[in-house]
C-alpha cells in the first residue's frame, strides 16, 4: 500500500480552506496541520478567524496557537516544527492536510527555503544601531567583509535587509548568502498533493466583510485590548495581524468602532487580494478549487 500522501490546501483569507479541510479530515481521519503565519499565536484565535474549539474537537489540529504574542517565529521556525510533526503523521499511516495561506511557508514544503537560525533581539538591535551611527555606505563596507554577496546584491536604501545580513553573519558566524544558497525543499515530488482555492473575487471580498463583522461579535475587541495591555513591540509578527492596529486606535479613543470596522474590513479585503496575486505569480500549475 502506498504511502499516504500530504495534501497542501492554499488560499486567502475567508477563502473556506479550512472548512473544507475539516470535511476531508473528518472523511479520512486526516491530521490538519496549521500553515497561516498568524494562526500560529495563541493571542490570536478571533482576529485570524483560528479554528473554534469545537472544529478543534472534531480533528486532530497541529500548529494552531502554539506560539506567545510576544515570540516571532520565521518561516524556518515553521519549517523546523512542521518536518518532524509530518513524519510523526506519516509513521501514525495517517494523511495530512497542510492548510494556510502563507505562501512562504508552500515554498519551504515544495521548493525549499533556507533554515536561517533565529537572531536575538539584542543583535538586532545593534546592527541597526550601526547602521544609523556609520550611515549606509560604511555599513554596506562592513558588511561586504562577511557577506559579500549580500552586500553586492541588496539596493540601496535597503535599510532591513542590510541590518539582517549584517546581524545573521555576526551571530552564526556564516554568511546569510551562504544559508539562502543551502535549500531543500520538506516534501518530495510525488508525495504531496495541491489545491489552490481561488473564489470568486466579489464573493471573497463579500466574506471578508463579514468576518469582521462575526470578528466583533466575538470578542475580538477583547483579544486586542489584552495585547495592547502587554505593551508588546509594534514590530512583531503577531501585532501586524490584520485588525490589530485599527481596533487598538478604536479602543485609545482615537476612532470610532464603525471607522475601525471600515478599515479591517478594507485591510482584510487588501491582505485577500494580496494572497490571491501570490498564488497566481507562484503556483500557477497548482489545480483550482
């Protein structure tokens, strides 16, 4: 008997991957295994529209709230939890349903991406330090002592990308050039199955304005008083969720709730439109659902 094959189910938000997801689990006894960089945050249930407790009940789900608001997790800390969960799944003889819609995550599984080790908040910040004290030409100078290629490749202005080279050279001691050249993909041709779930753009957009709708009702004002509380950093992952910065303004006092609504709803509708041109550009072979 062949073994059981991963399928992959991507798509943007409010899309139905994982409704449809939870009836193929429920058919197949099939593992459902988180692949939405947001729904990773335990924070984060309502705002990213996570799985209830309830469909939680009804299939093995993996990857859903394991991380604190306050932990940013990369696409390597992803692809590092997922690939010993998909051979626990595949010792168990049972299939798996990799559903989300971030598309970096599909490009670790399919074609690789590199296992780059997370880079401490202090070393951060001390290369952007340096940059802002040395400017961008010393900076670049210095780099292109460890880096190189790096240095050569990334353009000008490129604040970010400069200090993140800069930062992984210096705390793995091992060119960030170096890392991104050394990919493999988590899965094997042959051992996976696709589908991209791509609706009807007005129907989308008409399902993303009402997830902010059923947001509100439930409770996702709450979720993001309680973040707001913990006065986390701006700049992690999980408070540029969709939502988060517009319902903390509402909630300072600084727009009223509808104002609030309006711009979550234009955002989600923006972050759908996004995902929908990603998977167009990057799985344009993928089957259609």
């Amino acid at each position: 008997m062949p073994a059981p094959l991963v399928t992959l189910i991507v798509g943007p938000t409010a899309s139905g991957k994982s409704a449809l997801a939870l009836r193929r689990a429920r058919e197949t006894g099939a593992v459902i295994v988180n692949a939405d960089s947001q729904q990773l945050y335990a924070d984060l249930r309502v705002l990213t529209a996570r799985p209830s407790p309830e469909d939680e009940a009804l299939a093995e789900h993996r990857l859903y709230g394991v991380a604190d608001a306050a932990d940013a997790w990369s696409v390597g800390r992803w692809a590092r939890a997922v690939a010993p969960l998909l051979d626990e799944v595949k010792a168990q003889g049972r299939p798996a349903l990799i559903v989300g819609g971030t598309g970096l995550y599909f490009t670790a599984l399919t074609k690789g991406i590199a296992d780059i080790p997370d880079v401490p908040v202090a070393a951060r910040e001390a290369t952007q330090e340096a940059y802002d004290f040395l400017g961008e030409d010393a900076f670049r100078a210095r780099l292109s002592e460890r880096d190189p290629r790096a240095a050569a490749a990334i353009a000008p202005g490129d604040r970010q990308r400069l200090t993140r080279a800069l930062a992984v050279a210096e705390t793995t001691g091992r060119a960030l050039s170096d890392w991104q050249a050394d990919t493999r993909p988590l899965l094997t041709a042959g051992t996976y199955d696709r589908l991209v779930i791509e609706p009807d753009r007005a129907a989308l957009y008409e399902r993303c304005d009402r997830r902010v709708d059923l947001m509100v009702e439930g409770g996702a004002l709450d979720e993001v008083r309680a973040l707001v509380r913990r006065r986390l950093d701006p700049e992690l992952p999980a408070m540029k969720a969709v939502g988060v910065r517009d319902f903390a303004a509402h909630l300072k006092g600084k727009v009223t709730l509808a104002a609030a609504m309006d711009a979550v709803r234009q955002a989600t509708r923006n972050y759908a439109k996004r995902q929908l041109t990603w998977f167009r550009n990057q799985t344009p072979d993928w089957p259609r659902g």
